[in-house]
C-alpha cells in the first residue's frame, strides 16, 4: 500500500491544473499525513525495522539507543494539544524496554520560549540541533552510556 510515493505521469500531466490536483491529492493522503503512525500495515513495517535494528545492535554488542526527532508539524501540536502523532510508537518501543530519546522534551525544556521557527524554520536549526544534542547527553548519562 505504500509504494507508491507520488502519482505517475500521464498525458494529460501536461496540463498545469491537473498536475496541480494530483500534486494537492497526493498531499492531502491519509497515507501521506500519517506516515508511518497512521494505518497497521505501515505500524507494523515501521515497529518491526526498529526492532530489528534494536536486536541486531544489541547481537552485535552495541548499546543501541533510538532518537525520536520530530518535525514542525509534531512540535506544533503538541504545543497546540500536548499530542504526539507518535505515541502509539513510543507505547511500543517503551513496553519493549528499548532506550527511547524523545527531542520534543526539548521543546518542554531549554526550548520552550523558543518559536517552531525558530527550532525547526524547515529543517532542524543549529539552536535545534545544539539543545536536542544537550538533551542526548542528559539522557545518555542517564542511561548509564556515559
């Protein structure tokens, strides 16, 4: 079901208007908007890759731990309505006892007087990246990684 990414191009692509339909189509997908959070089929593919990274880097004697990084659209609604799009994830990767980094606590914390523009104008700003660094560091001292 999530193969694929974006529409085919047909004849009648040469018209701006229809490009244009398929282009706000596209984007508007439930498939498109939830992601990987949205229906069980892409949870499931979603749950089974972090489990498998989890358990091969522990096989491999590594001490894994997942970052969760969120985007605009995350950020602004959980100042909105303290929801996170993700936290049916998180449920999963918690009840599994995998060492889980949320960066949106950052938001809570060093970053809460800070505008979405400001942490994240389109992509992760250095401010972003320094704080959700600091916060890595916290969290790794917590968990006894150093």
């Amino acid at each position: 079901a999530y193969y694929r990414t974006s529409p085919h191009a047909r004849p009648w692509d040469r018209s701006a208007t229809v490009r244009l339909v398929k282009l706000a189509a596209t984007q508007l997908s439930p498939t498109r908007r939830d992601g990987c959070y949205g229906s069980d089929e892409a949870f499931s593919v979603t749950t089974r890759l972090f489990s498998l990274f989890y358990e091969t880097a522990l096989q491999d004697g590594a001490q894994p731990v997942i970052l969760i990084f969120p985007g605009r659209e995350e950020v602004a609604s959980w100042r909105s309505g303290r929801r996170k799009r993700y936290a049916r994830l998180l449920s999963f990767l918690g009840a599994k006892g995998y060492r889980v980094v949320d960066a949106l606590e950052v938001v809570d914390g060093a970053g809460h007087d800070l505008s979405i523009d400001e942490l994240i104008p389109s992509h992760p700003s250095p401010l972003a990246n320094t704080l959700v660094a600091e916060h890595l560091r916290r969290r790794l001292q917590g968990f006894g990684l150093i």
